[in-house]
C-alpha cells in the first residue's frame, strides 16, 4: 500500500507550477492633457419664407366633393410653382344646409412671389371664397440651417487639426494627439421663428419680401493628449 501513497501524493503536486498561480498585473496608460473651447459662427441666409394662407368658404353641402379643388386652384393662382399644403382644416354645417370651411395652407415663397401677395389674395377672393394671407415666418429652413452648420463643423475640424499642430510644435518631444472631441449645439437646431401677420391693417408691407439671415454658432471643446513621462 505504501507505494501506491508516493505515487498518489506525485500526482497532486505536479500541477501546481508557479506560472499558473503567480497573478498578472496591467496599469493603464498615463495621458497629459490640453482641453481647448473653440467656438464657430456664421450666417444661415434664407430666400424664402414660410407662408400661411387662411381660406374660408360656404357652399352647399352637395359641392363638398370639389371644394378642395377649388381652395388649392385659388391658392395656387397666387404664386406659380408653389407646393401648398394643408395644415388646418374646420367643417361644420348650420341649419341650411350650407357647409363652412376654415382651412389653413401653407408653402414656401421666394422672395420674389412674396410682394402684393395680399392684394393677390383678395383679387381671387369672391362670395363664398375668401383668402387671406395669415402669416409669413422669416426663418430659414431646417435644410438651409443643416448645410451652414455642416460647413462650420468642416471649418471646426480644420482649426482642430491647426491647433494641435501649434501645440506639437511648441511641445515637439510629447507627440500630442487629439483625444476627444465635444461639441456643443443648441437645441432645437432651428432658430426661433419670427413670424408677422399680413392681415392686420398696416402690415401689407410684410409680403413685399426681403432676404433675411440667422445667425448659427458651433462650439466644442477639445482635449488633446500625449504619454506622460515616466518619473
């Protein structure tokens, strides 16, 4: 039986190596860092404005059918080429039969469509049929605010890009690069609409059109980072 107890007590020991048991250690990676604001403007410049209609119509309840061609073929005549829209729409009926409708459409107008759009609108207002210009809103399209800011983040990476160059040159021996990048955007990215109404007497003038700008700005803060040196 004794062998049998050496040759057992052998079996067990083998596996115990000191590579297996001995544990591993990692340390991360030591960073010096720069952060740098940068900040970016430019002007978002628009040549069309949002324009609501208010159209108001009575007939009878059996020319319904048609009544949205009718609307859209009146507006229409106002400006040529433009995409209205419905964006409000109120029916109801009194005790004659007769149907009266209060819709709201809307499109972009160059700026060009835009002068004597109210005398237009009541030139193709007739009984039954009355158009109004309810409001024109100066902003500039979500679109047109898109392709300015998308041309100030490619003018923010360029300044980036300077920057760190200006920092490597001052600091030759640290081989900085850049680490991060945060930008910083207003939200919503619209601009806050500045809307006049064209109805109210005195204001006709509003249609008479003008190109109008709105100011967009792009900030970030930037951290660049090199290997610390060992102490």
């Amino acid at each position: 039986m004794r062998p049998w107890i050496l040759a057992a007590a052998v079996t067990f020991a083998a596996p115990l190596t000191l590579a297996q048991t001995a544990p591993v250690f990692s340390f991360p990676t030591q960073n010096d860092t720069v952060t740098l604001p940068l900040m970016l403007e430019d002007w978002v410049q628009t040549d069309t404005a949002r324009t609501e209609l208010a159209v108001d119509a009575s007939l009878p309840g059996s020319d319904a059918g048609k009544a949205r061609a009718d609307v859209l073929g009146a507006v229409r005549a106002l400006a040529q080429g433009a995409d209205w829209r419905f964006t409000a729409f109120d029916r109801n009926q009194d005790a004659s039969g007769l149907e009266h409708w209060h819709a709201v459409v809307e499109a972009r107008l160059a700026e060009a469509q835009l002068g004597g759009l109210s005398d237009r609108a009541k030139q193709v207002s007739r009984a039954g049929l009355q158009i109004r210009v309810q409001s024109v809103d100066f902003s500039p399209t979500l679109a047109e605010v898109e392709v300015t800011k998308s041309k100030l983040r490619a003018e923010m990476y360029k300044k980036v890009n300077e920057a760190l160059a200006q920092l490597n040159q001052a600091e030759p021996e640290r081989k900085y690069r850049i680490m991060r990048i945060d930008f910083n955007e207003p939200t919503p990215n619209l601009p806050a609409p500045r809307m006049m109404s064209a109805a109210a007497p005195g204001n006709e003038q509003v249609a008479s059109g003008i190109s109008l700008s709105e100011k967009a700005e792009l900030r970030a803060n930037v951290t660049f980072a090199a290997i610390a040196p060992r102490e």
